[in-house]
C-alpha cells in the first residue's frame, strides 16, 4: 500500500528512542511560508502561525511533545493538530507506463467523482474532497509532472504531460472495494507517409476505451492490385515472398507443423487449398467482399465420371478433406490420395499427412476409385472470383459489426478472446483499402473500434505473432516475438500501373 511506502521514503523526526515513523508533508504543499527568526522555524500563510522552537518543541495552542519538524517539512500530527488538513485520508495507488498514467484511490461507493478544470491537452487539475498524501515522492516519465497541493477541504492534484502528444483522460468507478480510477493518457502522435499517388501508411489511435495504436497502408480506390502469394506447404519470411510489393500483410491459416494452408486459397482462378469452413476474403481488381463463399466441388476416377463431393466441413455423402489431421467419421472408409493417385484406404477416422487428401464414403458402399487408381478434385467458386483467401472471423459487413464467432468453424476459439495484434483486412463501399495491423487487443474490442471509421467491411486474418505489415521492406507493426515469424501466405499490395 501507498502509506507502507511513504513510511519507508518519508524522512522522520523523532526522539532517538523512538520506533514510530512519522510521514512528512512539505510546507509549501500546505501554503506555507517557512522562515526562521531566533532559534525558532516559523510556519505561516495568511490565516495561521506555528512555531518551534529548538529544544522547547511547539508554541501553544500545539502540543510541545508533537514531533519536530525537518527542514521545511511537518509532521503529519502537526499537520492534523493545527488543522491544516481538515479531511478523511484516501490511500492512492499510482502507476506509470509508456503514455499512460494510473491513479487509483480508494474512496466511498457513494463518492460523486472529482471537480476537473478541463484545461487540456496536455495539463489537468482535480480537485478531491480527501487528503491524498505523497505524489511529490512518486517519480514519473521524463516529461510527466505530477504535483498535489493541500487545502483544508481536500487535495488538488495537477498533471502535465509532455509536448507534442495525444492528450485524453477518463475516470470510472468501481466497488468491492470502493475504488475511483483516474487515467491519463499522454500518447505519440498520428503519422503520415505518402508512398505514392493514393497510397500512404498511417499509425492511428482508436479507443476501445484503452488507447490501441493501428499500423494502417491505405490505398485509394483505382490504386492498388492485391494478389496472393506464397506456397502451399512452405512457409516463409513475409517479406521474402514480393520483395516488389509495395507492402504485405499476412495471409490466412495454416498448420504450424507442415505448413499446409488451411481453407479456401484462389489464385488466378486456381484453387490451391479448398474451403475448411470459415469465411474469407475474396476480390477481383478493385472489388472486394468477404463472407462465406459458395463452393462446389467434384471429383472424377478413372472412369472420368463426375462425383459432387462435400469439401472438409461441408460434408455430403462423399466428402474430400484437405486438411491434415483426423478426416472422415466413423461408419466411414476413406480413400487417401497422392498425386492424384489412390494410395490407400483406410477406416475412418484417419490421420492425413501433409500433401495427401482423403474422400470418405459409406462403409460397405462402392468408392469412385480404388487403391492404384486415380482420382482428380477440382472446385468451383460461385460468384468466380480470381482471388480468395479463407481467414475469419468477420469484424464488419455491410458497414455494421458482425463479429460472431460461432457462425464459423473454430474448434479452439479461446485465440479469438485472448488480447494479441490482429491483421485485418478492412474496405469502404467506395474501395479504398485498408491493410492494417493493431496492438494487442482482441478482434471483438477491435471490431466494434473499426466502426468509427466508416469502414464497409473488415475480415481478421490472423494475430499473435502472425500479424505482421511490411511496407516497402521495413516491418511496421510490433515485432512480439525474437524474429519475424514465417508464414504460408501472404497478400501482395501493388500499385495499380506496376505488379
């Protein structure tokens, strides 16, 4: 607690017997004028007079035996006895970080909250109806000040930030205990950079209500081409995979092990990974969409006939999966398939490796192929867009918050709670495109954010360590981790006269 340290930082005055220590308050915090005349120290303001005299102790009307003064600072007791302070005590905790500062007091539930002279940016003034001791020993920021003075009703507490920043405070309440939370924000200021013609990066603030700083590359409608990039079972350094890009941003899942994508990767009309069942972001030129994408898929064995199949979530009676790990049910068989050669069948459930897909079908049912045979599986996307990549979940649809977890396949969605940077991509309705990292939040927090700026629709990527935005080969967005982590696949940002 705030008084156990002041205990300890405090000077004390008190016979050498003595085991009490006795917290000082500075005259001049009091508004008094300390002087000397005749081996006695005069404390005085325009209202009250004390004197102590060396050896004597306290003049009337104090008590000789309170505690001596040190230099130009009072006892508490002093303090309290000559009725310079005429308020309840409130306990304080104080914390600093980077752009922030903290004050916590502990006070009655039924406390209304500070007076505030809203004399800002950059310099506050509260006044608190209590005695709140030892801010004049807290040490702060370089730049930062704050400064208390004492009144008989209470405490007025002053805070200036440094120069040049992004200024905002707010207070709340909260109970059990009876606490009131005061934080002040002193932040680094927006930047701009032109890159070229309708293109910039940008580092935002957004509140939600805690400062949450956004890595931003905005491009103008008709400015910019965006295509996939990277390979399926081969992960990278984002920035290796266009070097000639003007910027990249992170790319949609995969399995941390192998490196296989996980759903639906469109590149020029080619399907190199099938949809797992989320949404995704899907565009062509300077049209953009994302939402749950409508796609059928077939398979043909060596009789060349078609078989409609399910794709991985989407089951049907026959059913493709491409993602590694358990596939099929039980009451199940499962083909597995190589170079689009049958390499095998199995019951399911059954493990698939890296580079294989399987088809399940009814146990005791004739399959399309057999084991040596081949069999080929090919995918529609329905509107045919050319570009597609599943990530999720969605953060804005149609210009209203959609975030909604549950409607989309996440077996593990405590990532989709937990505070990390997110990669999103983000478009108005006019087609201005945002590529943009945050700091540490959550994609609902950050979602309900994202609405403030006029935004048509917004899709996670991915977070954590993941979350990276290269611009022009320099990485913009925090780096958590020792080194840039690689990833499958990435997304190209061009400008719209170069690839």
């Amino acid at each position: 607690m705030l008084r156990t340290l002041l205990t300890a930082l405090f000077l004390c005055s008190l016979p050498a017997n003595s085991q009490v220590a006795v917290p000082l308050i500075p005259a001049a915090k009091l508004g008094l004028v300390v002087s000397s005349e005749n081996g006695a120290t005069i404390f005085r303001n325009s209202e009250i007079q004390i004197v102590y005299v060396l050896g004597l102790g306290w003049a009337a009307p104090l008590e000789a035996t309170l505690p001596a003064p040190v230099g130009d600072k009072l006892p508490l007791p002093v303090v309290r006895a000559a009725g310079l302070i005429q308020v309840p005590e409130a306990e304080l905790r104080l914390r600093a970080g980077q752009g922030k500062l903290r004050l916590v007091l502990d006070l009655p539930a039924d406390w209304p909250g500070p007076k505030i002279d809203e004399a800002y940016p950059g310099k506050l003034q509260l006044e608190v109806p209590y005695f709140v001791p030892g801010l004049e020993y807290a040490e702060f920021p370089a730049g930062v000040g704050l400064e208390a003075s004492y009144q008989k009703d209470g405490t007025r507490i002053s805070f200036t930030a440094p120069a040049g920043r992004i200024y905002k405070y707010r207070t709340y309440s909260l109970t059990e205990p009876s606490r009131y939370v005061i934080d002040l924000y002193y932040l680094m200021p927006e930047t701009t950079e032109p890159l070229a013609e309708g293109v910039r990066y940008r580092e935002l603030w957004v509140w939600t209500p805690e400062p949450v700083r956004l890595f931003v590359l905005e491009a103008e409608a008709g400015k910019w081409k965006m295509e996939p990039v990277g390979r399926p079972g081969q992960g990278a350094l984002l920035s290796e995979m266009a070097p000639q890009a003007v910027a990249l941003l992170n790319g949609g899942y995969f399995d941390n092990k192998t490196f296989a994508p996980i759903g639906l990767w469109i590149k020029n009309g080619v399907a190199l990974s099938f949809p797992y069942g989320r949404s995704a972001l899907l565009w062509q030129e300077n049209q953009i969409f994302a939402g749950f994408p409508k796609f059928s898929a077939y398979v043909t064995g060596t009789d060349g006939k078609r078989y409609p199949v399910g794709i991985n979530s989407y089951r049907a009676r026959l059913t493709a999966h491409t993602i590694t790990g358990l596939a099929g049910r039980p009451g199940e068989n499962l083909l597995v398939v190589d170079s689009e050669r049958v390499v095998g069948s199995y019951p399911a459930p059954y493990e698939l490796s890296a580079g294989k897909w399987g088809l399940s079908y009814p146990a005791g049912s004739e399959p399309p192929s057999r084991v040596g045979e081949t069999l080929k599986l090919y995918g529609n996307l329905d509107p045919p867009f050319p570009y597609a990549l599943e990530a999720g979940p969605l953060l804005i649809q149609s210009g209203v918050y959609a975030f909604d977890p549950k409607q989309e396949l996440f077996n593990d969605q405590r990532p989709l709670h937990a505070v990390a940077q997110q990669s999103v991509v983000a478009w108005t309705q006019e087609g201005k495109l945002w590529l943009l990292v945050s700091e540490p939040t959550t994609p609902d927090v950050l979602a309900r954010a994202l609405e403030g700026f006029g935004l048509w629709g917004a899709i996670r990527m991915d977070g954590g360590g993941s979350a990276q935005l290269w611009v022009k080969g320099a990485l913009r967005s925090p780096l958590t981790e020792a080194r840039p982590r690689r990833v499958v696949s990435g997304l190209a940002l061009y400008l719209s006269n170069s690839k």
